[in-house]
C-alpha cells in the first residue's frame, strides 16, 4: 500500500476516535460532576519508510497518533435541586468513595440512601467521611450539612465528609463517568466550601464540542476523498502502464 494511503489511514483512525470521545462528552453534558476530556495527538516520524521510488536515502514519514485524553478540572456551574442529601464542592476538592477496587474520586454530589440507610452515590458506592462509611438510622431527621462538610441530624451531629485534593489533577485517571483514581496521596483540602441542595453540574461546553464535531466529520471526509483520489491516480497509472503500445 502506498505511504499515502496508510498516513491518511493513520489520520483517520485518530478522527474516529476523537469523534468517540466528543460523543462522550455530549453524552455526559448533563451529567453532575462529570469533566470533559480532549484527544491529544502526537506526529510520529517512521525514518525507515519509503516516501517514493526514487533513488536515494529513504525519508521519514510523519504519522498522526492519539497519545492520550487530556481531562479538563475546570469547575462546572451550579445548580440548585433542594435536595437535603445533594452536595457540590466549591473550590478545590474531591468527595472519597468507597469501590470494591478501593477507593475512588468524584465531583459527583448527587448522594442519596440505600437500603441500609448508607449515604452513597447514584451508583450505589458509600461515600466516605473521616469517620468511614456514613449511616443514617430512621430516627435521623432534618439533614443539615454544614461549610466544611460536617452532616448534623435531629439526633446531633453524625461525620464530616471527607473531601480531600491532589498536587496535581492531571495524574487523575477516570474511572466510569465521574469517578477517578490515582496513586498519589490525597490532602486535607484547605478552602473548598460545601454547598448543600445543589450539585456541580458537568463542565462539557455543549456549542464548543458540537464546533469540533463538525470539525471533525469534515477532516474525516476530506482525508477520505484525499485517499480515494489517491488510489484513482494509483490505478490510471497501472492502467496505462499496462496497456500495450499501439502498433
């Protein structure tokens, strides 16, 4: 196959998969909590293959490769839904919960109670406080959740939710929608406030991604017209080189 048409299947296997994650996010623009990510590209140069028939040393050939998904920590906005249990982090932090592959990390305050009166996410893992796994018994009423996290009921004060930060976000590694894990230690935050009966919505600019979309569906058609003219030129070629001479 020639150089050109494999660059420009390299090129298109990345469109396709920007297009995936711009889906994604899309998908998750009404998602609490959840932080858009963006395709990184990298050109790799290929010295050892072949640029034309021509004699001389071989040139490189420069390929596109999607080396990974760059996840935006922008805070989103706030709505509020005067739910007693719902919570958003204002400033730096992250809610800790409580997996079966251990502990995880979520801008995601949509909490409610499970059957055991566990304060937990939407997909049924306990968040945490400093004092574990928060429970509710029936006779805890009037849910009161304080600035810095400390949760209070009609039978006094219950935990605090253990909010915490990292150096650096970037090291983050998502994990399903809106849960994220990393091997660095988490810290004590120091100013995020909590706020209560609201939720961080997602942070997806819905116009920006739909711009980029279109982008994208156009580079992936103009790549692929350039290939197909490609392969046309590639056959008249064999086509008339073919075609014995007239006598």
């Amino acid at each position: 196959m020639e150089n050109a048409l494999i660059v420009g299947l390299s090129r298109q296997v990345v469109l396709k998969r920007q297009m995936d994650v711009l889906a994604n996010n899309l998908a998750n623009m009404n998602t609490a909590g959840y932080k858009a990510g963006t395709l990184l590209f990298e050109k790799h140069l290929q010295s050892n293959a072949q640029m034309n028939d021509m004699t001389g040393q071989d040139k490189q050939i420069s390929f596109v490769l999607d080396t990974s998904i760059y996840r935006s920590f922008e805070e989103g906005g706030f709505e509020q839904t005067n739910n007693d249990l719902d919570v958003a982090i204002s400033g730096e932090g992250w809610l800790v919960v409580q997996t079966p592959d251990g502990d995880r990390y979520t801008r995601n305050g949509q909490l409610k109670l499970d059957a055991e009166g566990q304060l937990v996410t939407p997909a049924g893992h306990p968040v945490m406080g400093e004092g574990g796994a928060i429970t509710f018994s029936e006779q805890d009423t009037s849910i009161v959740i304080a600035r810095d996290g400390t949760i209070s009921t009609s039978q006094g004060d219950k935990d605090r939710l253990r909010v915490v930060q990292f150096e650096n976000n970037a090291s983050l590694k998502k994990q399903g929608d809106t849960l994220f894990s990393t091997a660095q230690q988490p810290a004590p935050t120091e100013n995020a406030r909590i706020l209560q009966g609201v939720i961080e919505t997602s942070n997806v600019k819905p116009i920006a991604e739909l711009s980029r979309m279109i982008e994208t569906v156009r580079a992936y058609t103009s790549m692929a017209q350039t290939m197909k003219q490609s392969q046309d030129l590639r056959r008249d070629a064999i086509e008339q080189l073919g075609t014995p001479p007239r006598p």
